[in-house]
C-alpha cells in the first residue's frame, strides 16, 4: 500500500476509535427506528418523503455544498458509523466519499447507491468526472423515481414493520414526482421549438436536456484570466447571438465577470442576451425557497427558463 493511501485510511480508523467513546451531538437518538442517513439535499428529501416518521434521518450536505468535492469529516464518519442505512447517489458525484462508504459497507451497514438502481441503457455515459456514467440522474424525473426504488425496497426490508407506510409514502411520493414531470414537459411547449437551449453553469443539465428534449451547454471551463478560455467566451457568444437567443443562466458557482464577458461578447455581435435567473442543479435552495425541495427546484428550475425564455424584454 502506498503512503498516500495509508494516511486517509488511518484517519478513518482513528475517527472510528473517537466515535466509539464518544457520545456527540452527532449521534442519533436511540428512539427504536432506523438510523438513515443520506448524503445530497434531493435525497434527504426524498427520504422524508419516503421514511417520514417511521426512521431517524441526517442528510450530509446542506444548501450550497457541492457533493463533487466534499470530503467527509471525523464527525461525518462516526454519523456513516451509527446507521442503519446510508443512501447515495453514486455514479461518482460523491467523489471524495468512496472509500468511507466501502469501509462502512465492510463493517455491515446497508449501503443503497441510487445511480446503479437506473437501468445502465437510461444512463448517460461521462468519464469526465472519473465515473462511467453522468451522476446528475436527479434532473430526469422519471430515471430519478426508478432509482428510488431501490431506497424503498432497502427501507422495507430493513424495518418490515413498517413495510407498508414506506409503501404508501413512495406511492404518494412517485405521483408527485410524476405531475412534477408532467408540468416541466407542458410548460416547455410554451419555448418556441428553436430556442430550447439552455446556457448555463456547469454540466449537470444533461438529463434534463435528453429527458426533455433540449439542447444545454455549459459555461464551465470558461475563465476569462487564459487566452483559450477568450477564444470559448467568443464561441459561445457566437452561439448565443446566431440562435437569438434571449436569455442564459446562472447557478451560484459560476463568477459573475464570466456571464458579464459573454453578455459582452455577444452584444459586440449586435446580440443583447440577459441573465434568465439562478438554476438548481447540485444542491437544493435554503429552506424557505421554492427550490429547497427536489420538487420545488424542478419547479424553480422550468419557471426560471420558461420566463426568461419568453420574455420580450
Ligand atoms: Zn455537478
């Protein structure tokens, strides 16, 4: 074993020995339900949905923390430690987590990866990212209550005495995600055909894009501090002022000098395009915004589109 695998090991390892004499806020309470645990914001709310009352639950990462890059603390570890269940999305968005979630499976804890529940052909393939398939599975709402499946067959099996109310929750939870599908498709017919084309951040909208059938590109990798990333800016620009179209979008990671280098590049091309408005994609919105559950940010998500879109300015 190499040196730099050694020492992420040993972390682990001591982290396990602190939780072990520790009894930190971080632990669950000892009230007879299972312990659940998931990582992003989409599946901590569907787990509500799904276990409500019947399970103890801690979602990992709250608004704004972004699932590529997070690497679990001591804390986090001990939290894997005491559940039941830990529910991920998998197909590598959880980057950093790996390791952890393999050692808890060695040690017995049910570990439910939601992107291997989706059947491989509804699958994107991306390597980008150091997977074999895009991980933003949640942005299509059909591929994404497949693999909720599998958290309601782990849940069922896992507490058999509530079998039936996890049964009648995801019944409930699948028809909203389903009016929620139904809703995106009709209010996009209101985008004329041709300027379906969603501008935005970074490269999670590619299941939104296949599943609804439009075409997306990514700011991502535009900086404008290189001489190659002026010659992406133009380019772009040049995409947005050939296909007319009126708006393009932000999420919060993205800097604000790029958007205004893109807006400015198209207005030289004689094409004023607008900022449509803040896109979800990663993590969900703080609570108290429409877009702080998964059905809410899907909402948010084709309102802010729709509007932009349509607008005549
Ligand atoms: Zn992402």
């Amino acid at each position: 074993m190499k040196y730099n695998k050694l020492i992420p090991l040993l972390l682990l390892v001591t982290a396990f020995v602190l939780s072990a004499c520790s009894s930190g806020a971080n632990q669950p309470a000892d009230n007879g339900k299972i312990n659940v645990v998931a990582t992003t914001g989409q599946l901590g709310d569907a787990l509500t949905n799904i276990g409500g009352d019947a399970i103890n639950l801690t979602q990992l990462l709250g608004p704004g923390i972004d699932p590529h890059l997070y690497v679990p603390t001591e804390s986090n570890l001990s939290t894997f430690a005491n559940a039941d269940l830990i529910v991920y999305n998998g197909l590598h968005l959880e980057a950093q987590m790996l390791r952890a979630l393999e050692q808890m499976e060695q040690r017995g804890v049910v570990v439910v990866e939601v992107g291997s529940a989706i059947p491989a052909d509804q699958l994107i393939s991306d390597t980008s990212a150091g997977g074999t398939y895009d991980p933003h599975i949640w942005n299509s709402a059909p591929r994404w209550s497949m693999g909720l499946q599998a958290v309601t067959s782990a849940l069922q099996q896992l507490d058999p005495d509530n079998a039936e109310v996890y049964q009648q929750n995801s019944e409930r939870y699948f028809a909203e995600i389903a009016a929620t599908d139904a809703y995106i498709r009709e209010q996009l017919e209101k985008v004329p055909a041709d300027i379906r084309i969603m501008i935005t951040a970074h490269d999670a909208f590619a299941y939104y894009a296949d599943e609804y059938g439009l075409e997306v590109r990514g700011l991502q990798g535009i900086s404008t501090e290189s001489e190659a990333s002026t010659a992406d800016v133009q380019e772009l620009a040049a995409f947005i002022a050939e296909n007319k179209l009126p708006a393009i979008f932000v999420e919060s990671s993205v800097p604000v000098r790029t958007i205004e280098s893109v807006k400015e590049a198209s207005r030289a091309l004689g094409h004023e395009v607008s900022i449509g408005g803040e896109l979800y994609s990663d993590a969900l919105a703080e609570e108290g915004h429409p877009a702080a559950t998964y059905l809410g940010m899907m909402r948010h998500n084709i309102d802010t589109f729709v509007a932009a879109m349509t607008s005549s300015n």
